[in-house]
C-alpha cells in the first residue's frame, strides 16, 4: 500500500523544503510511505508538498528500483494498492521508462471506493472506512506518535526522510523488544 501525508513547516524548516499542497491546504513536506500488508515500511521519501502523489510515488519507486531489479520473475506479482488520488496508467510509463522489466514484478491496483448506492444498501452514509485502507493510516498514525515528526523540523528533504527512517527503526526495535 502507497499513501501520502501532507506534513506543516515550522519555522525552522529552509526555503528548499517548503511547498504549498492545495488539497491539504499545507504549507510544508509530504511524505510518501509504501507499506507491508501489517504496516512495516518498505520504502519512504520525503518532497515538498506541491509535488503531486504521483511523482512522488514514482520519484520513491525509482530511488528503489534495486528491490524491484532483485525480485525473482518467479515469485509472482507484487500488488501495489493506491487510492483513488494516484493515476496507475501514468505511474506505469513513468517506471517502465526507467526499468522496462518492472511490469512483470508488480500491478498497480486502486483501493475499491464504495458509490452512495452500495453505502446506502448497506445502511451507511458519509465516510466509511475500508479495511484495507487503514493499514497504511495507522502506519501514519505511528508516526504521528514521534513527537519531532508532528511537524516538519527539519532543514532539508534529505533529513526529513531519514528522521522518518528513524522512527520506523524505533517502532520495529520496541515491538521486536515487547517478544523478548
């Protein structure tokens, strides 16, 4: 699962790492996390919040391209779920351009999005969560939870991402911790 979390600067935060995202209203960073089916990270990359979800997601796919070079053809495809923000077709030629093979390793494919219709027969209205969905919020959660990344401290996109790298290590650290 892909997602993007549009984070505020603080006043601290350099002139690099500042942008505006118009849906968030935010002006700071966003970080694009990939995780596991529990929520473990797999990839993260920080960018300025005018950079859209798509080009973030490729930018952080390409950064990693040698996990995707050292999957086994055999293994079968990694299926990628990303909301109803991401354009699969676009995202797709992008990365093939960089690694033609990657098609073969992973599918795109979009979190279902109930209509008004199926929310109505069913006895629902408004926002309805989606269990597969929520892995990667409470993954974003957890990070709410690091107290230096409630909001951009740092000076540029570079230490944003590792500060990130960090707390996901910590986590991973207590939880592994919590079986000893």
């Amino acid at each position: 699962m892909v997602d993007s979390q549009a984070v505020k600067n603080t006043c601290n935060a350099s002139t690099q790492s500042k942008g505006y995202c118009c849906y968030k209203a935010t002006n700071g960073i966003k970080r694009h996390l990939a995780v596991d089916s529990l929520g473990f990270p797999l990839f993260t990359h920080c960018t300025k919040a005018n950079i859209s979800d798509d080009v973030g997601l490729i930018e952080m796919f390409k950064e990693n391209l040698a996990y995707f070079r050292n999957k086994p053809l055999d293994s079968g495809k990694t299926t990628v779920l990303l909301d109803n923000g991401y354009h699969p077709e676009r995202i797709q030629k992008a990365l093939e351009n960089s690694y033609p093979e990657i098609m073969d390793k992973i599918e795109f494919k979009l979190s279902p999005k109930p209509s008004k219709q199926e929310k109505l027969a069913q006895g629902q209205s408004g926002f309805v969560p989606l269990k597969a969905r929520w892995v990667i919020e409470r993954t974003n959660a957890w990070v709410e939870r690091c107290k230096s990344l409630v909001k951009n401290f740092e000076r540029s996109l570079e230490n944003a991402n590792t500060k990130l790298k960090f707390c996901f290590i910590r986590l991973i650290i207590l939880r592994i911790a919590s079986l000893i």
